[in-house]
C-alpha cells in the first residue's frame, strides 16, 4: 500500500469515526428528550478517549391484576401461597457505553441488571438484544433495545400476570471464593455456591496427606467451577438483590411508593365537599380505592373520635368497610386525639377478649387478667370487679355505675327469662326491683314534668292555669315558655301583646276539669 492509499484510508476512517460520533450524540438526546427521567447521561474515560454512555431505567407496563406469589411455611411446617396484587415493579437497568465504532461496526457495551429477574432471564434478554444488533448492524440501536425490552419481555420469559417469587430468588451463597482469571468464567465475584462446596468438599476430610489433600480440594473446586460454568449466565447479568433479601417485601414496598407518587401527582373529586384537590391533598381507603380531600376526612376523624366512635374509622360511602390505617389517622388529627384514639382502641380490643381489661383507675390503666370476676393491677395493686369495674366487693352484688340505670332497667324490662335472671344475679334480686320502681318513677316523670328554670327541680302540672310556683324555689315561671315571671307582677306575661303567650293564661286546661273539680266541691252538680 502506497502513501496515497494509506492517506485515503486514514481519511475515511476519520470520516466515519465524526459520523459515529455525531450519530451517537443525536441518539443521546434522542434517548434524553424521550425518557426524561428514566435515563441518566454518563460517560468513561479510558486511556485513549472520552467513551460515551448512559443508564436507561425501562419500567415494564403490568397486566391488570399482575399478582406476586410466594410460598410461606409456618412453624408447623405447613405451606401456604401468600399472593398480593401490585401495578409497579422496579425497572430494568440497561448500563451502556459506545465504542468509538458505534453505530457503524460495533454495538454498544452493556449490561441489565434487575431486582425481580434471574440471571438465567437476563440471560435471554440479552441473547435477543445481541440478535437485534445483527439485524440492524450500521444503525443506532438504544431506542429499539430499550422498546423492545419494554414490551417483549414478559412475553419473552413467558411471564403473564403470575410472578412466583420463589423462582427469581437469587441463590445462597458460601464465603469460598476462587480466584478467576478468565474473563469468560460467569461466577458471580468467582463464589461457590455453599451446599454443592458442602458436598464436594466433604470428602477431602479423610486425606492424611497435606499434598493430597490439596490436590482433592483443588480437584473438588475445579467439578463444581465447571459445573457452575454449565449454566452458562452471560457476564452482562446482574441480579441486583442480596441472597438474603425478603424479595417479596421490598417489590410490595417499591408497589407501594410508586401508587403514592402516582397518587399525589393526579387530581381527585373529594366525595364530600365535591372539590378538585390534588392527590397530595387527599386520602384514598383500601381496598375500596374511595376518595376524599384530607381537609374533610380531618374534621370526619376528629367528630368520630371525639364522640367515641373509635372502633372503626371507616369510609363514609354508604356500605362501605373499608377502614383508614392508624397512619393515615396520626397524619390527619392533633396529636393528643391520636393518643386518645390508640387508647381507646386498646381498650376496646381488650375488653372484647373478655378474660382482659384495663385497670379501671385513670392514672394506671394497666392491662389486666380478669380471673372469677376479680381483677388485681400488677402495677398500682388495686383490687376490683371484672364486671361493675367498682373495688372488689366479693358476694355482695355489683353497684350501677352513673348512667347505667337507664340501659340496665331496659335491657331488664325488655329481655328474655335468661337476660332477666342474668342482672338479678349480679345486681340482686332486691336491688332490681328497687331500680325498677326508680326507673319507672323517672320515666313517668319525664313523660309527665317539667324542670324548674331556676333550680331544676322537677314540678308536674295537674290542674291551674299556666302561671306556675315552684314549691322549693318559689319563683313563678310559664308552663309553657317555661320563661321567669315577675314576682310581683307574674300575670303581666299573658297581657302583653308582644308575649309569645299573650291570652294563653289557661291555654291547655280543660273546661271540665274544673267543672269536675267544682261539683266535687260543691256536693256535685250531677247528683
């Protein structure tokens, strides 16, 4: 080859390697402007020149109802399928570098790396993104790699809206390491894997000869090093994951961060006061997936608790159970409704177990194991009845607590045999019979009285006009405005015009009551 030739072959290489660099520029934008913040510019410097490159995170779009499965084993030793539902999982990683020659005789350098996938898939991936190459040598590739990888791969690994966790768990691991110096070894950092080194290894234990027995332990490493080898990952495979890790957790965990980002970047009409919020700005319940703007669901929280109705913060829809979760409720009351509703709702869960209750003293509080009605606090040592709450009072029965009368005597009056001889025997036969006649006298009261305005004594009307004394305050009031009267003028309240009982002196009386009355009186005018 001349000089002139030699000249000419320099230039078009020069040529080509300022198309390949500009080709790889545009497609570094390209891939830029399209992925936003999916791909991550970067570049290597080797010995000779600046190498250019980047990182594609390629999310997978999930069939409705992709479902994760793993199989539990409780301490029994029985197995059963733990399955959830997720709509997001981590992306696939495509690390890539272009050589000088890129795109017009080399492809990029690259590698995946994924959390849910086995290097045995990644291996595949691979074998479809080099098969891609072939048939579009001479051409930028990226955007076809990284679509394909986006759409294909599912169908590729036959994965359709199952993903058994237990086939992409990574395998355990030993702490035996072997030096590898060829670049083609597809070891992961050259480990064997513990149980089959166990295995091989064991036998190496009944060698007397320290040169023996180097040469069966070498011999042992080289079987399982080339059986290792069989499996033949490609290099360009990560499973990015310790052996250990709970995979099944940490792909619920990232399902869940990405709903929240989702979330919080849409707009919702709030079910209640029927206003656009953003999502950040709002509360969705599970599983029902309602709804509602946070400045709402805190005044619907705070009502319910407030009125203790603590069991159960759930979904205001109409027959709806889904429930709010107690960080969703920390998020949205003060501080000090929160404690009140943990506290609450501890109670309450105590209380249903029925062998359990809270020490009844205020400033204790201290769960406690209820055994033949009695109750002994273990940490302020009081002493009390499992059912009236009151200190233990033994074969004597139980006193009513304030405000129970009214919902004993009727559960009483209104119950069966059973419920009937159930309140006798812990209240007494005696003690319900005299709770019975108070219970009636205050419902005929109630029916029947009104309460002073002045000191609430409870005064009944039976005959008379609507001017009223009370007979342990002696003040004059309206009976039926229920207004004070002037003392020395108590009639001026039905003569003045603008009285909301004006003429209404003897409003409600029947005329012959007092005929009645009168012909009593008088010996009778009927006789």
């Amino acid at each position: 080859m001349n000089v002139y030739d030699h000249f000419l072959r320099l230039k078009i290489e020069v040529k080509t390697m300022s198309l390949d660099a500009e080709e790889q520029d545009d497609e570094l934008l390209a891939l830029a402007s399209i992925y936003l913040d999916g791909f991550t510019l970067a570049q290597d410097q080797d010995e000779e020149q600046i190498r250019k490159g980047g990182e594609l995170a390629i999310s997978l779009d999930l069939p409705p109802d992709f479902t994760l499965v793993e199989m539990q084993i409780k301490e029994n030793g029985v197995g059963h399928e733990e399955k959830h539902c997720v709509e997001h999982l981590p992306p696939l990683y495509v690390h890539f570098t272009f050589p000088p020659t890129y795109p017009s005789t080399l492809p990029p350098s690259f590698t995946l790396s994924c959390k849910w996938l086995n290097r045995a898939q990644l291996t595949q991936l691979c074998q479809e993104l080099d098969r891609l190459w072939e048939e579009n040598k001479g051409d930028v590739i990226m955007f076809t790699w990284s679509q394909f990888l986006k759409d294909e791969t599912l169908n590729l690994l036959g994965i359709s809206d199952i993903l058994n966790v237990e086939t992409i768990k990574p395998v355990r691991q030993s702490s035996i390491c072997i030096a590898q110096n060829s670049p083609d070894t597809n070891q992961d950092n050259g480990i064997v894997p513990e149980d089959e080194a166990r295995a091989q290894l064991c036998s190496v234990d009944g060698v007397d000869s320290e040169s023996d027995r180097n040469s069966a332990v070498t011999g042992a490493i080289s079987l399982i090093v080339s059986r290792q080898n069989s499996q033949n990952y490609d290099s360009r495979t990560i499973q990015d994951i310790a052996p250990k890790t709970n995979l099944l957790k940490l792909l619920r965990d990232y399902d869940e961060e990405m709903r929240k980002k989702f979330f919080d970047t849409r707009n919702f009409e709030c079910k209640v006061c029927f206003m656009d919020k953003s999502g950040a700005n709002c509360l969705e319940f599970w599983p029902c997936r309602h709804v509602y703007c946070k400045e709402c669901m805190a005044s619907y929280f705070e009502i319910q608790i407030s009125e203790g109705n603590i069991k159960f913060l759930r979904c205001p829809e109409d027959k709806c159970e889904s429930e709010a979760n107690p960080k969703q409720v920390q998020e949205l009351v003060p501080e000090n409704l929160y404690q009140r509703w943990e506290e609450m709702l501890l109670n309450s869960t105590l209380s249903s177990l029925g062998d359990i209750q809270v020490c009844p003293r205020i400033h204790c509080q201290y769960p406690v194991t209820i055994e033949d009605r009695q109750g002994h606090c273990p940490s302020c040592k009081f002493v009390f009845c499992g059912l009236c709450r009151y200190g233990w009072h033994g074969v004597e029965p139980c006193r009513l607590r304030k405000g129970e009368l009214k919902d004993i005597m009727e559960s009483y009056l209104n119950g069966d045999h059973e419920v009937k001889r159930g309140l006798e025997e812990r209240y007494g036969r005696k003690y319900i019979s005299s709770l019975k006649d108070e219970y009636l006298s205050m419902s005929y009261l109630e029916q029947n009285s009104k309460s002073c305005p002045k000191c609430g004594a409870k005064i009944e009307k039976i005959d008379g006009c609507n001017k009223m004394t009370c007979q342990y305050c002696s003040i004059y009031f309206c009976w039926l405005c229920m207004t004070l009267l002037n003392k020395s003028r108590p009639y001026e309240h039905y003569n003045q015009p603008n009285s909301p009982c004006f003429n209404q002196l003897f409003a409600g009386v029947d005329p012959f009551d007092d005929i009645w009355d009168d012909s009593d009186e008088d010996g009778g005018l009927f006789d």
